[in-house]
C-alpha cells in the first residue's frame, strides 16, 4: 500500500494573496466556516456542497494549497482540517474577522 | 462641463467574496496600504504601481468596485480614499487585519 501525503505549503511559505484569492469563493468560505465550527478533522463527504465531486475536489485543493486547511489521507478518506494556528501566527485576526463576516452575510 | 460621477456600492451591498477578492492582489495591497497610511484622499498619480496606466485603472476600479475605496472626481484627476468606516461597519476587523498582514509580508 502506498503511502499518499499531499504537499502543504509550511507556515513560513503563506502567502497573504493566495490566503485572501483562496477566501474569496463562496464554496470554500462554507468549507472553512465548517471546519471552524467543528473543531476537529472532517471528511470531505461530511460537508455537503451540491457541486460535482471534481469541484469540490479543487476546492479543497485550493485551501490546501494556500495553506488554510490541512488534509490528510485515512484509508480512502480525506480528512480536512483548518491550519487556525498557523493562520492566526501569520496573519493574526484575519480568520477570525472572516469567518465571523461570512456568518455575518 | 459634464458631471461624472462614478458608481459606488452601498454600505449593505458589499459583498465578502468580492472584498477579499479586490484584495488578493499585490498591486490592489499596495494601494490599500498606501491610502491607509495616507488617511486623505489620494490622486492616482501620487501612487507609483510601476505598471501602465490601463492595468492601474483597472486595479483602482476593481478596489472601487468592490466597496474598498471611493473615487471622485476633481477637475481632471480621480482622487481614491480607503472606505474605512463602511469596511469595519459590515466586516468588522477585516481590513485592519488585511493591512497589519501585508505589512509584515
């Protein structure tokens, strides 16, 4: 069996663009909203987007990549997290302010 | 002599996504930090984008467009400014979380 690990940008590597770029999709705000409300790892299929599986794919691609949300392989299953920590070191009150903002809207 | 006023959106119609898209872009940054430090209404011109005149106009257009600045017109230049007050009215910490997060970038 082999060992899948997705590539995360570290925290040194966020970049305040891409964070912002990849914010700014109403999809992707309900996917952090989520994560942040649950507090804990959550399977890609726990979230109900209504889009195709290859969109919500690349969403969760794109928060990966910029950094948001870390993902991890459990058997077949993709666990998605959200890097607060590392968010909030490097750009401090942003996913707050955001979060609360697209619960706001 | 024609009046020109350019289109704004109101305080209730700005939208999230489309806030954190204008500001996902090193240039439109630039000139958000700029107007916050400035805090007085700048003429494009006093801002240097190092790019052409089209691609600035476009910037200050999506920034405009989006609800981040307010531009008028006087004589022949447009002068911008930071529409802080409407930001932290819908978007409470957003901006100022945005502007201390590019400044350490």
């Amino acid at each position: 069996m082999s060992t899948r690990v997705l590539e995360h940008p570290s925290t040194e590597e966020l970049r305040l663009e891409s964070v912002l770029h990849a914010l700014a999709d109403p999809m992707r705000l309900e996917v952090v909203r989520f994560l942040a409300e649950a507090g804990r790892e959550v399977a890609c299929s726990e979230i109900d987007l209504a889009v195709s599986k290859s969109t919500g794919t690349h969403h969760y691609r794109v928060l990966r990549e910029a950094g948001i949300i870390s993902q991890v392989y459990r058997g077949t299953a993709k666990l998605n997290s959200l890097r607060r920590a590392d968010l909030d070191t490097r750009f401090p009150g942003l996913l707050d302010s955001v979060i609360t903002a697209a619960g706001a809207g």
